[in-house]
C-alpha cells in the first residue's frame, strides 16, 4: 500500500451478518429479522449491520446477536467474507459472514416466539430474503452439513442429555437424510468417543432409553478421523 | 442499518493478503515481497494490498498476486477474515486473507529468483514479518495441512506427472512428518481413487518408477471421506 495515494477511495462498508441455527419441531431452523427500511424494506434478512470502527469482527457480530435476537453465549464461527460489487444496491458493502449453533432450549421464550421483527424459520422453507442473504444461508448450510460429519459439532445444537436416537434424528434433520442406517450410525458415534453415558433413563413408548451426554474432552475439530495417515 | 446514521464513522480499510504456496528443493515455501515504506518499513510482508472500491474481492487478490509476484492462474481460495483492532498501527484495516497453491514448475525463473524485494521462504524457517502476517501463514498452514488430508487440494502443488514417491515425500513436507508409512500411504491414495497410471516411467536410482497424474474427475472435495454415513 502506498502512502501517497488518497485513502478515501479504498474505504468500504463493512458488515457482520450472522446464520443462527437450532433445532426445533423436528426441522433445522434460522433465526430471521424483518427489515423496516430500504432496500429490502419488510423482508426478512439474517440479523447483522455494520461493523464500528472501534470493535472487533467477532465482537461485532456477538453484538449484533444479542441486540437484535437476545441471543448471547453460543458457539459463534466465521464463515466467508462477500464481497461481491452489486450485493448492496446503494453502496459497496462487504459482509464478513457468521454461523452460530444454539440448543432450542437455551432460547428465551421471547426470542423463541414468532412476531412481525422476528421468527425463526425453516431451512428447507425459506422466504425470500434481502440482498444475497440466501445465498450466505446456503453456504452456511453446507459447512454445518461439513462440519458434523467431521467434527462433534452437532452436540452445540443438542439439549445437555440427549438418547441415541435423538442424535440421529438431529443427523438426519441437518443432513436432509431420513435414511440413516441405526447401527451403522451408532458404531461411528461409538468410534468416534464423543459421547458417554449418564446414569439416567427416560421413558419412550418402548422400554426407557438411555441418556448420554457429550464428552467434556471430546474435540470439536478430531484428528481421529483424518483420511491420510 | 440505519440510513439516518453517519455513514463514514462505518467505513474501513479493507485489504487483501495472500499466502502462495509451493513445494521446492525439498520443503514447503511461500513468497514474500519487502516493504519499502512505514510502518515495517523493510520487513518482509504477504503479497496483498488495499482492494479499491470497484472490484471484487477474488479479483483484487488475483490482481494483487500479478502485480506483485507475477504468478497467475493459480488456485486461489479464501481463508479467513482478521479483523483485530490495532493489527495496522496507522488506522483499522481489515485483511481478507486468501491462500494460493501453485506448482514450482509453474513460476518463471523472474519469480523463483530471490532479490531484495522478493523471496520464498520456508515455512518452517520464516523472517521477522510485518503486522499480523506471520499469523495468517500459521493458520494458511494449518488448513493446508487439513485440506490435503481430507480432499485431493495437494495436487494444485505437484507436477503433471509425477511418481508415487514424489507424492508421498510432498505429503511428509506438507505434514512436517517424515514418518509416513508407505504401504499405508499408497492403500490409502488407492482407495482414493485421485490418481492414474500414465503410461510412461523414469529412471530412479533403481529400477523405473512409473508415473501417475491426477485424475481429472476426482474431486477436490472429496466425499468418499465423509465421517458419518
């Protein structure tokens, strides 16, 4: 970079916008925010703005969170920066994108119930959203889908104790694939040594079902699965 | 976003930074050009620069990577985003780092030849460096490392032919382990499915090696190698 050159022409907008996912009702959900002014006024749009020029990116998009969404204390990534010319209509903005993974029941009722500003909505049944915000969900989609085959991810989306089958059932909602094999499924979770056993039983229409939870020293990012040796 | 609020108290300096990788005399090096101006004025910095408010930012790290070291046409991902507050100690920037793969046989002599103002360098042997960069390469390495265990990315570094042993010693390079096993190392690149017999050989020290090429449908992503079912 050169001194002598004017500096205001290199100057952008640059934005956080963040992807929370959960899931809820048996359906992998995204947090939405409806937009009030223009472009876009009255779509919904992932929540998010601009940076300030005095706070980190991963600050920002944990304010962010929590000022439009009450959501606070989550496993919080950076995904991808978009900076394409066009995605903001009446200026050059760069959006610096986030996923967050929360546990249905860590939600307020409030952030949990549906209103006019904000509601979460089905990743399989989206409206349609401001500027390239679907596209940021999708890519969004496609590292979670990554990132749980090869990682103890998904536990950040689970209640403290969960059984086996509502494990897989998670597998199945994230991965849009209803025809996990049980055993196979439970001899890669068992190889995995992600999960242990709590002392606990809950009762299920059959006879009760164990409840595990996940392992304090299980890594989120395991070498154990690596493909070359 | 709100229309009503000062728009310049928003804005940053955002610029591009890229680590280019390539395997040569027997290591993992990438290139470095030295800064003439303050700050870190002489220190050897990551080829990047400003984007200018008119292009993407792929195309400004392509442009900044032609302009400055003359290589082209290479692989070019995007890493990560740091945006630290003080990592500039002149005014906020905020680096959207990319990483480069290129093959040694692919840069012309000008590039490979060191001079005051540019040089490759090991990984494993790094200079002093300017601002943050010697913590983009860390991580630059550590999501090589991860990628060519998971997909066929170490191809972009190879020649067109090449023979299994030249492949493996590129994998302990790239791994810094020179401990790879290599019954199960050629198993594995097998099972793969990534490379092809070409039908040719060279002399070795011992008899002829034959030569192999990547394949041209296997994937960069592969997902054969998926975790979970």
């Amino acid at each position: 970079m050169n001194n002598n050159e004017s500096h205001s022409k290199w100057l952008s907008s640059v934005a956080v916008d963040v992807v929370i996912f959960t899931l809820r009702n048996q359906d992998l959900q995204v947090c939405l925010v409806r937009r009030t002014t223009e472009p876009y006024s009255s779509y919904w749009s992932l929540p998010g703005g601009f940076i300030r020029s005095d706070e980190a990116l991963d600050d920002a998009a944990f304010r962010q969170l929590k000022e439009q969404t009450e959501v606070e204390n989550v496993y919080l990534q950076q995904l991808y920066t978009f900076g394409e010319l066009h995605r903001d209509p009446r200026h050059r903005v760069i959006s610096v994108a986030y996923f967050a993974l929360v546990s249905a029941d860590k939600l307020s009722q409030n952030c949990l119930t549906p209103s006019d500003s904000l509601a979460w909505h089905s990743v399989y049944e989206l409206p349609e959203m401001a500027f390239d915000h679907s596209e940021i969900v999708d890519y969004a989609l496609t590292r979670l889908r990554y990132k749980i085959e090869y990682s103890a991810a998904a536990f950040e989306l689970m209640p403290e104790e969960f059984t086996l089958r509502e494990l897989q059932e998670a597998y199945m909602i994230i991965l849009d694939d209803h025809k996990l094999d049980k055993a196979n499924f439970r001899k890669k979770i068992r190889d995995a040594k992600i999960v242990e056993p709590v002392s606990r039983y809950i009762q299920t229409g059959g006879r009760p079902a164990k409840l595990f939870r996940f392992r304090k020293d299980a890594q989120l990012e395991s070498k154990a699965r690596r493909f070359f040796p």
